[in-house]
C-alpha cells in the first residue's frame, strides 16, 4: 500500500516528476528534439492557474524539477497532471512520467536553498551543461541576475531573500552557492528524502509536521520496538 502524498499547509515542496525512458533516452541524446519551451510555457500557465507559487524549476531530458510553495494540498497534483496530458497530446503518446511524481517537504531556514541548489544544478549532473548558469530551462539564470525572462512566473523564496540586502548582493551570493555545488551529504540527504518521500528538515521539523502533515512525515525506525522492562516488585510476600 502506497503512502498518501505528503503536504503541509504553506510549506515549500521539492518535485521531481520523471519522464518515461524512452523521452528521456531521445532527449538526452538529441536535445534540441526536446520541446523544453512548450514545457516552460504550460509549467508557466498551470503554476498562475492552480495558485503554485514557483520559487525554482529546471527541465532536463530526465526530469521536471520544482521548488514550490502550493496553494493545498492537490494544486501540484493538478498543475503535474495537466503539464502531463498536453505533453502527452504534443506528442501524440500515452503516459510521458514515471508513475506519480515524487515530492518533499521543506524546512524553512535549512533546507530551501540547498533544495533549490540541487534542482538548478540537475542539468550539469545530466550532462547537459557544463555549469548551470548555461542552461536555458531552469531558474538559475534569473537568481543569477543573468536574465528576467521568467520573473512573471517565478516567485523567491524568503530564504532566498536572506542571501542578501540588496537584490545584486542577493544574486552574486547565490551564484557563489551555485557554483560551489552541494557536498556529497546534502545531495544524499535531498535525494533520499525525495525518493521516500519524507520531510526534509530537522527531528523538530518532523515532529512540528504531526498534527498538520497529510501523513507522517518521517519513516520509522527500523527494527521490533523495544520491549518495556518489568521492574520486580519490591512488595514483600507475606
């Protein structure tokens, strides 16, 4: 039985929607078959339409990437959805993801930055660029001060806010962040939260989630549970 999708009322959302193989195999080796631009135009459509505010993205020939806040608890489901269905009509085939997308929920102050890090980076770690700023189809550019061309439809996160005072501080730290990369731990950590699809963030981060989380937020620890220790009784026998 498969977990329920996980979600937290205003919580940002880390996505990866995979595509299915055969797209991805054409598209990596011919990118230009790649109809990234329609991706962008109906991701830009269905984010206005269903209330996702968008804080990052990136497209590669494996994966639709989001850093995102939703609007509840299905609006990402819907805006997946109908990305999915015109790729599908565009391409004249069935089902172009993987399965269901996967997704995390983030800690605010800790993990959002890292996350949008990881998913503007994708195309680099695919082979596709050689840093990230040269990708067309993600956000990085923008949080780079290199282009405006998706502003209207890209919304900063607040901890992106915190990279700086100024908006050209803001964006020169980040390109720092960006070009440094993630350490292999971060990486490892993001993708083993997204794979299970767990909450991203601290033991505390994960018990705040208990009584707001769409379901628990964390797995379980492995193993029988402890068994209680009976203390004999120091009563005496009469």
């Amino acid at each position: 039985m498969r977990l329920a999708r996980l979600y937290a009322p205003g919580l940002p959302q880390l996505v990866q929607a995979s595509f299915v193989p055969n797209l991805a195999q054409t598209w990596q080796q011919s990118l230009e078959k790649a109809p990234f631009g329609l991706l962008v135009d109906w991701l830009r459509q269905f984010a206005l339409a269903e209330g996702v505010r968008l804080h990052g993205w990136s497209i590669t020939p494996q994966a639709l990437l989001l850093l995102a806040t939703p609007a509840d608890r299905a609006s990402i489901s819907r805006l997946v959805q109908n990305i999915g269905r015109h790729l599908s009509a565009h391409l004249k085939c069935g089902g172009v993801f993987v399965g269901r997308y996967r997704n995390t929920v983030l800690e605010s102050g800790q993990w959002v930055l890292p996350a949008l890090v990881w998913l503007e980076t994708a195309p680099v770690v695919a082979g596709c660029a050689p840093i990230a700023l040269t990708w067309r189809w993600s956000s990085a550019a923008q949080h780079c001060g290199e282009s405006d061309a998706h502003r209207a439809f890209v919304q900063d996160h607040h901890d992106f806010w915190s990279c700086g005072n100024t908006p050209f501080d803001r964006q020169a730290n980040y390109r720092a962040m960006l070009l440094k990369g993630l350490n292999s731990a971060q990486s490892q950590q993001i993708e083993f939260a997204i794979k299970g699809q767990w909450a991203l963030g601290s033991a505390v981060f994960a018990k705040s989630l208990e009584n707001v989380a769409s379901r628990r937020a964390s797995p379980r620890q492995r193993g029988r549970p402890s068994k209680a220790v009976v203390k004999p009784s120091s009563k005496k026998v009469e």
